[in-house]
C-alpha cells in the first residue's frame, strides 16, 4: 500500500501536474499519476480542513514508507478532539507514539525525532494555533529534515495558514469514495481533495485523488457532476 | 551519634541550651526519659530514668513528648549520607556502623578520615563519637565508652543482655580484660543458654566474623568526586558530572558493563543528598549519550547549603561487550532508537512516549496495548497479513473514549442513516456492517452488551467507524446506544 512514498520523496515531478478538472478520465481509477514532491524529504505541512475529518491520515498514510520504525507525536487537545492513532489500523509495523503536554513539549520531541537517522519519517499533529509554532520553529524542522533525510510531516488540526517554513503545504479534504464493486451501498476506495497551496519549486495546485497500490490516480472532483458521475460508477 | 534525639529536637525548635528540658517517651509505668539536655544532665536526669524519679531529684524539669520515628529517619538519613565514606553503611540503634577496609587512604589514612568525619558531622551539628576498629564490636565498645584499649571497658561494652551483664557483675568480672585472663571452657560452661559471652568476646576480639549485614557482593560501578569547599552555584552538579562521567564510563569498560539506569547524588553540607536519575532503553557505556541524558536533571539539583562531594553511581548495568561496528562511525539503527527514546522519556516521562503491543482481544480499545518504549524492545508490530487486515479495516484513529452519538435509523437492526456528532449533523451516504463484536464474558460483567460496528461515509465523504451497543431487546437494558469510535482516513 505505501510504496507510493518514492513520488514523494524521490524524483520525477511535476510535468504530469494538471488539475483534475481538465483531464480526460479512462475507465477505472482515472489517470495515473505522480504526486509532486520535492527532490529530497523534507518538511511537509498538512492542514485538514477539519479536526472531524480523517481523511488527511489516509493521505499522509499511503505515502510512508514502512522500512524504518516511525515516530508520531501528537498534542493532548489533537487526541482529544481526533482520536488517538490506532496501530491496527496504520500500515507501518515499527512505531513509537509520543502524547505530548502540549505544542512546545510537541515540537521538542519532533525536532528530536527528525535528528534520529533510524527513523523514516516524523509525524506530528498540533492542535489550533499555537504560539511556539511560528517561523522559527518550523524552519529548524525542515533544516533538520533536510540535513538528516528523514521526513517530517507537520500536521495542522483546526489551524490557519499562517508564516511557516515548510517546504510543501497542503490542504487534505475527505471527497466521497469510489464506487464499492462488490456493495453499492459501501463504501470504497478513499478519495481526496488534496490542494498544495504552497510549494518551493512547484505551481500549486487541486486535486482529487485516490491512491492505488502503488501511485495516486487522478480522478474527477466530487463537485464536477458532469464528469463525475460517469467516471465514479464505471469502476 | 548519642545524643541525635535532643540534637534533632534542639534544632527544630530552636531553644536554649540552658532549658532543663527532658524528653520522653510512654513506659508502662508512666512517662521514661529519653533523651535529656545538657542542662537537664548537670540536674541529675538521665536517660532511661522514670519522670516521676527525675522529678523528685529537681522538680524544675520540662517533660515534652520524644519521637523516636522521626529520629530514626534521620539516622537513615545520615546512613545515606556516610555513603560519602564508604559504600557499605548499616544503621545500628542510634548509631551509623561503616565497613572502612580499603577506603581510609581515600581521606589520607584512618586519623584523617576520623578528622574527616568528625568535621563534618560538627558542621552538620550533630555530636558524633567516632572510633575504627578491626571489628565492629570493637568499635561500638571504643565509640560508647571511649579510650584506646579493650580490656579497661566495662562488660557492658559487649552488648550483652541486663541479666548476664549483671551475673559477670556480681562474680567480680567488671571489664572486658578480666573476662579474657579466665579459661574460655570454663566461661563457656557457665554461660551456656541464652546469651553467649564467648560468643561476643569472640566477636569482639576477631576470633568470629561480624559481618555488615546487606553487604553488595558486587557493587554498582561508581564514580566519587570530593570537593574542596561547598559549591553552591547550580551548575556544580552539570559540572561534576562531566568530571565524574569518563572514571564512571572507564569502570563500565572494565567490567564490560553497559548502564541502563544512572544516578548522580550531590551530597550536602547539612547531611542531605539529592539524586537525579535517569534511565536507558538499551545498556550504553557512551559517556556523550549518558550525559546528555543526565545533564538537565542534574542541572536541576538544589544546592541549597551547598555540594561537597558528588557520586556518580551506574544503579543498574548489564553486561554489554565492547564493540566496533565499523571504522568510520556509522549509526546503528537499534542504538539510535534507544537513544531517541532515551531522551524523550527523560524529557517527556515515560508514560508519553510509548510502543504499541499487540492485545489478544477483538475489542478495538483493547486490541492494541501500549507500553512505555523504555522498557520494552523495539519490535515490528506483529502484523498480520496485508490483505487480512484490510478485510478487518481497523480505522487508522480511535477515541480515546467512544462518544454517544443520536442516530437515525430506517429500522431498529438496519443501517443508519443520519448521526448527531458533537453537535454537527452527518448525513450518512454509504455504511457498511455490521460486525459484530461480542464483549468478553470472562472479564467484562454479564451485563455488557455486544457491538455492532458500522463503517460509515456521510455526503462530504468523511468516513467514520460507529457502534451500536446491544440489540433492541437483548434484555441487558433498555434500547440501544450508538457511539461513534474512530475516524477513518
């Protein structure tokens, strides 16, 4: 299921990049497609548009890679409001879960995290807008990333876009999932509205995707019903 | 330390030295004396007399209520502290007793460290009679009743029991000297049962060991640092432990030993130590590693009066054979886990920073335990098949309680159709379910209903994983409850 993390964090990008809107969708999944990504692993910020919405985690979850243990780091008022991470349910076998007092003692332990070459990548989830995280603290995460190569996903429950340092930013959204082959009434595979409002090196863009066992695929934005509705009940 | 009770009493209540005063404690005729003044002394009364007795000698004494508990802890409080001098201390009565063999050249021979002892007690205020001799029957003898030889101290000076003292007492044999010219058989035959005066002649002379009780047979590898003068600025202690961390890390390499728990103890000018103490996921003689970790405790410690010796002492080590992975320094994954986890447990407590274990049970709550990372082994979560757990599709979030919810329903056993979540209104587009999950009869009361889990999608595609608890009917309450518990990605 992860072996998409190399279009993240490896190599070719971006001539592929249009949005979704203006493709024209094959049958099955829609077209296939690397996600855009920066040359080496970074820091990469996820807003989801909302801390009752998971669907960020899905996003973020198919792109890890599962060789290395990882670390994840969430605040009390992230685990209050969405829930507790739950191994069972995450793909990665080696995990060391972090609940932090707060955004400060939050960004610590990521900052330590990202330092430790063992790991593959750091996830850490804050909740709101907390004062400890402005541009100086998200900037020493993605020097640390970089000079280390290990990954650091920040990701914003409830937050504004404000000044960061990140390298990439993204706004994940839940879309309504594909149609279940087997039960109409079930749902399917998990789609997304994945916006990159900010990228170093990369036009932004939006996207609805869903990711296959091994790329994303573009497929039509649940809000396009012209397109949509044929493409979504052909799979 | 014969006067430790009145000392500690004089000290916590400031009085004059002057004050007849006698402390005592409930006998079963009445107030006995425990511990009195000088003052009182020149008075007449004396430990171990009734009140009522010192009373009659001069009325003018003032009886106030001993607490031997509270002296007790001071005297263990002193033990922990005389481990400044040696590492084997035993609490005896009212005294501390120190097996010193190899130690006295540490403090420039056993005149110094007697001078060295009795220096810092006087600045601890307490008055302390100190003797070293080769046994330690001897040296209680020599510290109770003074002087430098055996043979003029009295019987009592054996410990031995009232009645026996008093026997030898009455057959003329008042010191220990006059015990030692009569033959051993015949003392032996006439002290038989009880209290044996063989026995403690022997023990005192040498002839039978007296060992310290609780003696380590191998102590934890440490590290001493005696300072010339009280430190009293907050960074003594960040400072001796960079003195103190490679004479530790050395010892380690001899022993091939790897510390996983270190503590660094700051003894004070008035008698009291302070430790910080940290602990290690894996056993680790890197003295960088070892004191990063201990640096911020240790710069927490409170000098208060002021540090005079630092130990650094390895609580817990466990063999680790000395290693070289490679030429150049290349990062082995194990030890930079351990580390990392290391660190966050020192900073964050052990109860945050956790590793999940797997759970045999079906309930979601329960299915996944965790353990704090620091005592466990990094250790791939045992997964199942790929494909099985996508069929079981766990939500990759779980609350951490699951959260009532107001459901719509088409019918009582059907799918849902519209929830009611932390006051936002979810129109449910597409469910899946249910599975069912019985509760576990053998720990949960009888009265616990099953679950009916249900994967939801509502129109803006957000997806959620909710129950309903029991079964209209069930006879285990009235209708039944949703929840909601996890958030699917």
């Amino acid at each position: 299921m992860a072996r998409g993390l190399s279009l993240v964090a490896g190599g070719a990008v971006s001539a592929q990049v249009r949005p979704a809107a203006y493709d024209r969708l094959p049958s099955g999944l829609g077209e296939r497609w690397l996600l855009p990504a920066p040359p080496s692993p970074t820091l990469a910020e996820l807003f989801a548009t909302h801390p009752r919405d998971g669907g960020w985690a899905g996003f973020l979850l198919a792109q890890l890679a599962t060789d290395k243990p990882l670390l994840w780091v969430q605040d009390r008022m992230a685990i209050l409001e969405s829930g507790r991470i739950h191994p069972p349910g995450l793909p990665c076998p080696e995990l060391i879960h972090v609940e932090a007092r707060d955004a400060k003692d939050a960004l610590w332990a990521m900052e330590e995290g990202v330092r430790c070459t063992a790991l593959s990548a750091v996830i850490g989830e804050l909740w709101g807008d907390p004062k400890v995280l402005d541009f100086t603290a998200t900037r020493r995460l993605a020097v640390a990333a970089e000079r280390s190569g290990v990954a650091c996903w920040l990701v914003r429950l409830g937050g504004h876009a404000n000044l960061s340092g990140a390298r990439m930013r993204w706004r994940i959204e839940s879309a309504p999932s594909l149609r279940n082959p087997l039960d109409r009434r079930a749902p399917g595979v998990p789609a997304w509205e994945a916006e990159l409002f900010r990228a170093r090196g990369l036009p932004p863009g939006r996207w609805s995707v869903v990711h296959d066992s091994d790329r994303f695929h573009l497929v039509a934005g649940h809000r396009d019903r012209a397109l949509g509705e044929g493409q979504r009940f052909i799979a | 330390m014969p006067a430790i009770a009145i000392e500690r009493w004089a000290k916590a209540n400031d009085s004059s030295p002057d004050a007849p005063i006698v402390l005592t404690v409930e006998g079963t005729h009445g107030p006995i004396i425990h511990a009195v003044t000088r003052a009182a002394a020149a008075r007449g009364a004396r430990a171990g007399a009734r009140l009522t007795d010192a009373r009659a000698l001069d009325p003018a004494f003032i009886a106030l209520s001993a607490d031997p508990d509270g002296d007790a802890a001071l005297v263990q409080r002193f033990a922990h502290w005389a481990g400044r001098w040696s590492p084997l201390v035993e609490v005896d009565g009212d005294g501390l007793r120190l097996d010193v063999s190899g130690v006295a050249h540490l403090f420039g021979g056993e005149a110094g460290l007697i001078r060295d002892m009795v220096q810092c007690f006087v600045a601890a205020g307490i008055t302390a009679r100190v003797a070293i001799a080769p046994t330690a029957g001897a040296a209680w003898a020599l510290s109770h009743f003074g002087g430098d030889e055996l043979t003029p101290l009295p019987v009592h000076a054996l410990r031995l029991d009232p009645d026996t003292v008093r026997t030898l007492e009455r057959l003329g044999l008042k010191t220990i000297g006059a015990l030692l010219d009569l033959p051993r058989l015949a003392l032996a035959r006439r002290f038989r049962g009880g209290e044996d005066v063989v026995d403690a002649l022997d023990r005192m002379i040498g002839r039978k060991p007296e060992p310290l009780t609780a003696a380590p047979t191998d102590p934890p590898p440490r590290a001493l640092l005696k300072l010339e003068e009280p430190a009293t600025h907050p960074e003594a202690a960040v400072q001796a432990l960079e003195r103190l961390m490679p004479g530790l890390v050395h010892q380690l390499q001899e022993r091939q030993l790897g510390a996983r728990r270190l503590s660094l103890a700051g003894y004070r000018v008035d008698g009291s130590v302070a430790v910080a103490s940290v602990a290690t996921a894996i056993p680790s003689r890197e003295p960088k590693h070892l004191q990063r970790l201990l640096a911020d405790k240790a710069a927490e410690l409170n000098p208060e009066f002021g540090f005079d010796a630092f130990a650094l002492t390895a609580d817990w080590a466990e063999s680790l054979a000395s290693a070289q992975d490679s030429l150049v320094e290349e990062p082995s994954g194990t030890r930079e886990m351990a580390r990392l986890v290391d660190r966050l447990t020192v900073k964050l407590g052990p109860r945050a920073v956790r590793r999940p274990r797997e759970e045999e049970s079906h309930l979601p709550e329960r299915a996944s335990g965790w353990v704090a990372a620091i005592g466990s082994s990094l250790q791939a979560y045992p997964s199942t098949q790929p494909a099985a757990r996508e069929e079981l599709s766990r939500p990759p979030r779980l609350l951490d309680r699951p959260e009532a919810i107001a459901v719509i329903y088409a019918t009582p056993e059907g799918l849902p159709r519209r929830f009611v979540w932390r006051r936002a209104v979810h129109d449910i587009t597409r469910a899946e379910g249910p599975e069912r999950i019985a509760p576990e009869w053998w720990r949960q009361p009888s009265t616990s209903r099953l679950r009916d889990y249900y994967r939801v999608e509502d129109a803006d595609g957000w997806r959620y994983w909710i129950y309903r608890e029991g079964l209209a009917g069930d006879g285990r309450g009235g209708a039944p409850n949703w929840f909601i518990h996890g958030l699917f990605g």
